[in-house]
C-alpha cells in the first residue's frame, strides 16, 4: 500500500493509496479516520478519486467525523472516571 497522491483540504487530511487493484481514499481529521475502497472498475485512476471526493461527499464524511467524536469523548470519560 502506497499513498500516490493527496488532496488539499482545509479541515481534513486526505490521501488516495494504491493496494494491489484497489484505491483507497483515506479522510483523517484529529484522532479519526474513515477510509472508502473502490475496485479499479469502480475509479481507473486518481483523477476519478478526486472527483468522487466532492464537497457534498465530504460533507457526509464531516458528519460523520462528529459522530465519531460524539462517541469517543464519553469513552475517553469513561476511562478517566469522569
């Protein structure tokens, strides 16, 4: 697995990989991640990738960062005894 490219972003970090036959577009944001695969078929190069990775997409994707964070923070607390 290999990062072969990246896309600026003001509030993610986001890299497109390549593992043997597919593209991995990797979203990371503060201690989170997702991370969506997508066969050669599906996106034959990075260009693709890109264009799947659009503001409305991304969108989703920051809802759900905040998901994530929403059910991280308590288990933090948890762990603390707070």
């Amino acid at each position: 697995m290999r990062i072969v490219d990246t896309i600026p972003h003001p509030e993610f970090r986001i890299s497109i990989l390549k593992m043997n036959d597919k593209w991995l577009l990797r979203i990371e944001a503060g201690p989170y991640e997702q991370v969506y695969k997508f066969t050669t078929e599906m996106a034959s190069d990075t260009d693709e990738i890109k264009r799947l990775a659009s503001p409305e997409f991304l969108a989703q994707v920051k809802i759900q960062f905040d998901a994530m964070h929403g059910i991280f923070l308590p288990a933090v607390r948890t762990l603390k005894g707070r």
